[in-house]
C-alpha cells in the first residue's frame, strides 16, 4: 500500500487530514502524518526527514501556512529545501493565509461543525467571496479552538466547494501526485 507522507508545521493540520482524506482516498493509502514544532522546526528538519525515508513507494506532500511570508518565496524555499533532499517530486502546499482560511472557504462546513448555525448563509456575501485573504474564524466562530476545531470541521469540509484557492489547489495537487505515482 503506497503511503502519502504529509509534513505539517502543526497538530490541526493533521487533525484536519484525518477527517478530510478518508473521504478523498478511502482505504486506498496508508496515511503518515509528521508533525513538527511550527515552521522553523519544519524547514530545519525536513531535508534530513526526507532523505531518511525508506518506502520507495512513499508520496511526500508538505504542508505550511503562509502567514505573512511571500507565498511564492515561501513555496520556493520548502521546494529547494525538497529537492536538496532528493525529493523533486515531493509537492509543496501553501495555506493562505492559515489553515483557517480553509474553513472560511466553507461556511457550512463549519455551521455544521461548531456553529453558530446562521454562519452557512454567510458564504455568499461579498466578504467571504475570498477567503484566503481573510483571518477571523475566530471572531465568527467564537467556540473555534485550532485543535478541537480542526478536528471536528475536517470531515464538513467540501472537496467540491470550498472557496478557498489555496484548499483547491492542495486537493488538486494531491490527486495528481497519486494520479502520476500510479503510473510510476
């Protein structure tokens, strides 16, 4: 069984993933997640992580949030920092602005999860047409906690429609990372 290998700066990253990629890949891929200590510890130990895997038929995807970095300098250091690794083909994802932009790219996802139950209808408005500009889970959803939160939202979250750029664009990646490892 081919393992998807996914290095994350952060534990709801991961709780996100486990509710999200069941659903993707159902019983298809054995799922490992590496979770580092925030982005420094990521990038400082990523290479030595990468070179270390044993599993030839092991897919690496790494994931981090923008934040307030560059996204396209940001992208090219993790890629850099893949290839030094003898990993090329490891895909490099970029959250914008954080994971929680994610969320905000599915209102329902989130109404289901936490609530407040209104949130949903929200979605539409001209605020959220962009969610990967925004910051404010928190300020919407006071009960969000990053962990719980990721936790309990990750299997809401829509594959089909979410409207955040940067979660379709992950999705999509991972589905032709698996789509070009089966042909390997």
């Amino acid at each position: 069984m081919t393992q998807l290998v996914f290095f994350l700066e952060e534990p709801s990253a991961r709780e996100m993933l486990k509710g999200l990629l069941p659903r993707l890949f159902p019983n298809t891929y054995e799922m490992v997640y590496l979770v580092f200590e925030g982005k420094q510890d990521l990038e400082k130990r990523l290479p030595r992580k990468l070179r270390a895997w044993q599993r030839a038929d092991a897919r690496f995807i790494v994931l981090q949030d923008k934040d307030s970095a560059d996204c396209v300098e940001l992208k090219q250091r993790l890629a850099q920092l893949c290839t030094q690794a003898g990993r090329e083909d490891a895909l490099v994802r970029i959250a914008c602005h954080e994971l929680e932009s994610w969320y905000l790219g599915d209102l329902t996802a989130v109404a289901t999860a936490i609530g407040p139950a209104g949130l949903a209808r929200q979605q539409g408005s001209r605020k959220f047409r962009d969610p990967d500009r925004l910051q404010e889970l928190k300020r919407i959803a006071p009960e969000y906690q990053k962990v719980s939160g990721s936790r309990t939202i990750g299997p809401y979250l829509s594959i089909e429609n979410n409207r955040s750029i940067s979660f379709n664009v992950f999705i999509s990646g991972i589905q032709r990372l698996i789509a070009e490892g089966a042909t390997i």
